[in-house]
C-alpha cells in the first residue's frame, strides 16, 4: 500500500525544487495535494504532473508571509478534500550575500516574513484541521544553515535557526494531541532558490553552480543532492512509520554538518 494513501497534504512552495519533489512524491504515494506558491505557473505545473500521473492534486496561489492567505488557502484545502492531514512548510527564499551590517532591512524583513513567519502561519493555521481529523503532521524545511554558521547568510540563518527551534517547541506543546512536528535540513541541493541563477547572465550563473558544487565536494558524499532526495524524507516523517518521531530535526546532508571543513576532503 501506498505511505500516504488517502491523506490530504499541503505542500508549500511547490512550485519548484524541493517543494515540487515532495508534492510530486506525496501524489505518488497516494496522497490528496494542495500545492501552494506565489507562483501561479509552476504551481499549476506542478499540480499537472500529480494528475497526469493519476493522483489527485490541486493549485492554490498564496503568499506564505501574509497570514489572511495563508489561513484562506488551508481553511479551502481541508474545506475540499473534508480534512487534512499533512502540512509541509517549504516555501523559502534566500539571502542577499551580504553581512549583517551590508543587508538592507527591508530585505532580512522579507527573509524572516517568508522563511520563519510563513511556517509559523501555516502550522498555526493548519493545527485546529489536524485537531479535526485526530492528529496529523507538520514538516518544516529548515536548512543546516540553521544548524551551523555561514558567511554572508544573516537573515538566512537566523529564519532556518528560530525553525529548527519552533520545530522543537511545537512539538512539545501538540504531540499529546498526535500532531506531529518535525523539521527537515538538508544541505547542498542542485535547485535555484527563487530563480536567483536565472535573473543573472550565463557567466555568472555557471560561476554560481560551480562555487556551490565544489562547496560541496568538500563533503563526506561530494556532490549536490537531487530534490527527489529529500522528498524521500518528507514522505517517511509523514507517514506512520514515524508515529513515534516528534521534534526530530533530520539533517539530509550528504555529511556537510559532521565534517570540520578544512578547505578539503582528507580520504
């Protein structure tokens, strides 16, 4: 039988990269998707590809940091499908690649507002359905840079760091009523968060692969991980081979917070 057979997940940022691998993966697995994004487009790409592989998936465009959206997108979701189950906080942008003291304020705002707020917002929102239905799961993507410290990523890390802790707060507070809370890290994955590569010239969007590829070379398993990777977590911490998993934060990182970077891999 299929992990997810009969649920109803939301997936958060689905539009693209990891958010659309967990989607696609959960229509496999038998579940009822509402694939979320600003991003009307891919979204309903997304949404597509669920269907045309026979599973059952809907797109509804929400911005993640305004929380009347968001709570009108989940109070629909469950409104459609009569519960919910799952909800994967994915959605995220990154950073501008400055310090601190470089970063204009109304960009970290913007970090923290989509990368922190917008799970809280969909936990918050989603939590009186899970009630409904007896239980259920929340799953944030947070990132090791929310585990360990890296140049230039301020609001970044700051964002994944408070939802690794949330992740963990949550938890304590909702597990007795069977709402499990856990949190995903993966590391180097090969996406481009928020088209970043793709609003740059040729060069210097190769130049950006290639810096992140060798960054993680340095790693125990030296290579980017593919998003279907991580989708595979996604499935497992919501399904009941995980019924005793809460407040679990599951680095999937190829090794990249086990290794003290000297510059190099040493075999």
């Amino acid at each position: 039988m299929a992990a997810l057979a009969g649920k109803v997940a939301i997936v958060t940022g689905g539009a693209s990269g990891i958010g659309r691998a967990i989607a696609l993966r959960y229509g496999r697995e038998g579940a009822i998707v509402t694939v979320a994004d600003w991003n009307t487009a891919g979204g309903e790409e997304t949404a597509a590809m669920i269907r045309e592989a026979t599973g059952r998936a809907t797109f509804a465009q929400c911005d993640v940091s305004d929380p009347e959206q968001v709570q009108a997108m989940i109070d629909r979701a469950a409104a459609d499908a009569g519960r919910l189950d799952i909800i994967v906080n994915n959605a995220g942008v990154g950073g501008t690649g400055q310090a601190a003291a470089d970063m204009p304020v109304d960009a970290f705002q913007r970090v923290i507002n989509i990368n922190l707020l917008g799970p809280y917002y969909g936990a918050k929102f989603a939590i009186p359905h899970l009630r409904k239905a007896g239980g259920g799961s929340i799953i944030n993507i947070a990132s090791t840079y929310g585990l360990i410290g890296a140049p230039n990523t301020p609001a970044y890390a700051a964002a994944k760091g408070g939802l690794v802790m949330l992740t963990k707060q949550m938890a304590v507070d909702y597990s007795r009523e069977n709402i499990r809370v856990n949190a995903i890290c993966p590391g180097f994955v090969d996406t481009d968060l928020g088209g970043r590569r793709a609003r740059m010239s040729p060069e210097d969007a190769a130049a950006a692969l290639a810096q992140r590829e060798a960054r993680a070379a340095i790693q125990p398993l030296p290579r980017q991980a593919q998003p279907d990777e991580i989708s595979g977590a996604a499935v497992f911490l919501a399904s009941d081979d995980a019924s005793f998993i809460v407040g679990a934060i599951l680095t999937v990182d190829g090794g990249q917070t086990i290794l003290h970077n000297w510059g190099e891999y040493h075999q």
